[in-house]
C-alpha cells in the first residue's frame, strides 16, 4: 500500500494556499486519471457484460474473477449503464463503452421491466426470472436509478426507445409512488405499484413502508439527469418538490438528514429510548455523513440546473452539512468519514457509533469537497486540504495495488475484509467513477 507521507507536505502548503500548490494538484489529477481508466474502466469492463443471458455480472472476487452470485439488481445494473455512457462521453477513444450501455438498455428494457404492471422488478435471477422478496419487489429508488441510466444512455446515444422508456418510467413513478398530498414518493411498492404502508405486523427494524430520505435523494438526482434530455413542465415540478422537501425537511435543523419518515413526514426517530434500543434501530436513525456529503451535491446539481434563483440558499445549506460531517463525522487520525453517528438524548456533542468507512462515502467526500473548495476558496474549513487528505487516504486505504479496484471497506480500520468482494449487488463502480469524473472536470477547468 502507499503511504500518507505526501500528506504531511500538502496539508501545510494548501493551508496557504490550495489554488497555488499546482504541482500537488496536477499529481492528484493525473492519478485520478490513472485510477478512473485502470480502477474503473478497464477492470470492470467487459468483464461484468453477460453475453448469455444479458445484463451485466454481478459478484467479483477479490482478484477481479466472475464470482457464483449473479443475481441482478435495477440498481447495479442501471448503474453500469449509466457509468459506460458516461465513459463513451467522457473520454473521446472509448466509443466501444456505448456498445456496453446498449448492451444493459437491452437487458432492463426486455427484461427487468414489468411487462404487466409497469415499472422495474428490483430483483431478478441471473437468467432474468423475477425474484419476489416480500415488501421489496418494486422500489421507488430502484426505479429511479434505472431512470438514472437510461436518461444518461439517451443523452450519448440519442437512441429514441431509451428516451421513450425513461418517460414510461417517470410517468410509472408520478401515477404509483408520488403522494399527492404530503409530497414525495413511497419507497416500497407492491408488484402492482400500490404502495405498501406499515402496520402493526411489521418489524420495527424493518424500513419496508416508511418514507426515506435514500430514495428522496436519488429521485432528484434522477429527475435532474431525465430534465436534461427531457424539460417537461411536470418533470421540472417534481425536481423542485423534491428539491425543497430534502433541503427544507428531510435536512433538520443540524444540518443533517434524518433518514425515514411517516407518510406526513414526521421523522422516525428512537431518540428517546434506552441506548440498546437505539443501537437495535441504527439503520434506522442516525447521522449518516456519507448521505449528507452527497446530497450538498445533488441538491446543488438539481437547483443550478433549474435555474432557481434561491441556488445561493441551497449552496449554503450544503455547505452547513459539509461543515457537519467535518466537524462530526471525519476520522482527525486517518483521514476519512465514518459510516455513522448519534446525538443521544439532550446531548450536544455527537457521538460516532459506527467507525468503519465504507467506499462509496469517501467518493462522494472527494467530488463534495473540491466543490465546496471551489465555491468557498478561502473559507476557515479549509474544504482543499480535506480534499488532498481524503485522496491520500483513499489511495492508501481504498486502492488495491495489487489485484485493482477499491476495496469496500477502509483497511486502517478493516484489514481482515481485504478478500472480500470487489463487486456484488450493492457494489460497482458508480459512485467512485462519478466523483472522480466530476473532480476532474473541476481539476481540468
């Protein structure tokens, strides 16, 4: 592995001035580069494309081989086709990456959507034949990242059937899932696409039937890519619904999310149970740093390109959420954000209850960052010294040398999790290829 040494450099020379230090930020843009064609290009593709039965692979093991689980979820899927049109868009000597995202429209287009009820299964075997978990056959976020992909495979492709089909999905999304009187959209859905609301029988750790903040955001960021390709009126009214229920609800008065919610939207939260019961409930309230880095992003995204004239308002908010995973959630030893804290009772300080780092947190942290560096040059965060931190970090902890691609987990805290899977159904490549696409597009400027 490498080491933090050029850290130790970095962190006083951007304290002085990120925007002069060109030398270190001409190396991390041509590591980025490196990583994004050798990491998540080469390695991936065409690897996962499943030339048999369609769609893309799902399990890779630790040295980058087929694994034996290829179940296929609308997430992962609509993710690679998403990422190879990118990739097509991107970088001018890979056309070929058009033809991997043909490949996966394909796949959910005669496959994974529900030739009887509308919308995409969420689960389906590696043959194609719908795997029907109870509460989980159809989601809101599901189908809003297999809008994602094909909205980005229309823009590079022009291919009309994508288009066509993103706005049979949309369309799908707005009769089923959106909830005309409170806002926003159910996450759960039956096959039928009626929404599947909670009641005494379910678990209480169960999420199946709640509102959520993870699907919220991926509707936006979804919304945001079909109102590119496609600037109807309704879309670009959903966008701001959704926009102004993340910024202005789902956000609290922390500057973090909270993470499900009733119908009405009133927070679930344990805040006022015994700590066991709390941690019971962690996936189910807590302060996930990895999401609030995210949606600064997204919300910004969504806004600029509504051309809203409260976009400042929005920016600010971010940054507030950006400043609060600094100031809670970032690791001072290693570098790093954690998975998650807790505010217990009347407390004022957070505590971290959950250490580990995961992948696809640190991503969005690079991209999250350098945007906030970007807009705020001179703020006393100091957003481009956490930026050239969180790579060193990411290139010391994440990257494997030896077999490619990162690992799931950060290997300061988890080194026994080294063999683990480099790809299953919750990870690709999505989440690493887009923050640093979008770094360098900011880095290149």
């Amino acid at each position: 592995m490498k080491t933090l040494t050029l850290f130790c450099l970095v962190f006083f020379t951007v304290s002085i001035s990120f925007c002069q230090n060109s030398n270190a930020l001409e190396a991390i843009r041509s590591q980025m580069r490196i990583d994004v064609t050798d990491n998540m290009i080469d390695k991936w593709y065409p690897l996962v494309l499943d030339y048999e039965h369609g769609g893309y692979f799902s399990e890779i093991t630790y040295d980058f081989k087929l694994g034996e689980m290829h179940n296929k979820m609308i997430v992962t899927q609509a993710r690679h086709i998403w990422t190879c049109s990118l990739t097509a868009e991107f970088f001018s000597d890979r056309d070929d990456y058009l033809n991997y995202a043909a490949h996966g429209f394909k796949f959910l287009k005669e496959v994974m959507w529900d030739q009887k009820f509308g919308g995409f299964y969420n689960l389906v075997s590696k043959e194609g034949k719908p795997i029907a978990k109870k509460g989980e056959e159809k989601t809101a976020y599901g189908n809003s990242f297999a809008l994602y992909g094909l909205a980005a495979y229309y823009r590079v492709s022009k291919d009309e059937q994508a288009l066509e089909l993103a706005k049979k999905t949309f369309l799908w999304l707005e009769e089923h899932s959106h909830d005309p009187i409170n806002k926003g959209y159910y996450q759960s859905l039956n096959r039928d696409g009626s929404p599947i609301l909670r009641d005494s029988t379910f678990d209480s750790t169960s999420e199946i039937g709640y509102k959520d903040q993870n699907s919220s955001i991926h509707l936006l960021e979804a919304f945001t890519e079909l109102y590119k390709v496609w600037p109807e009126k309704l879309v670009a009214e959903r966008l701001e619904e959704l926009l102004l229920l993340i910024r202005n609800t789902i956000v609290n008065d922390r500057n973090y999310m909270n993470l499900f919610f009733e119908p009405d939207w009133t927070p679930v939260t344990f805040n006022e149970e015994t700590k066991d019961i709390i941690k019971k409930h962690y996936y189910l309230d807590h302060v996930s740093f990895g999401h609030d880095v995210e949606i600064a992003y997204l919300m910004l995204e969504a806004s600029e390109i509504l051309k809203r004239k409260d976009t400042e308002e929005t920016l600010l908010k971010g940054k507030m959420m950006v400043d609060h995973a600094i100031e809670n959630g970032w690791d001072k030893a290693f570098g790093g954000f954690y998975d998650g804290g807790y505010y217990f009772g009347a407390d004022q300080s957070l505590t971290i209850v959950n250490s580990d780092k995961n992948w696809w947190s640190q991503a969005e942290g690079l991209n999250t960052l350098l945007i906030m560096q970007h807009h705020f040059p001179n703020d006393s965060h100091n957003y481009g010294v956490y930026f050239i931190h969180l790579w060193e970090y990411v290139n010391t902890f994440f990257m494997d040398d030896r077999y490619g691609g990162w690992y799931e987990w950060g290997q300061d805290s988890k080194p026994e999790t080294k063999n683990n899977l480099k790809g299953h159904v919750w990870k690709a490549n999505y989440h690493n290829f887009r923050a640093l696409i979008n770094c360098l597009k900011l880095l290149e400027e």
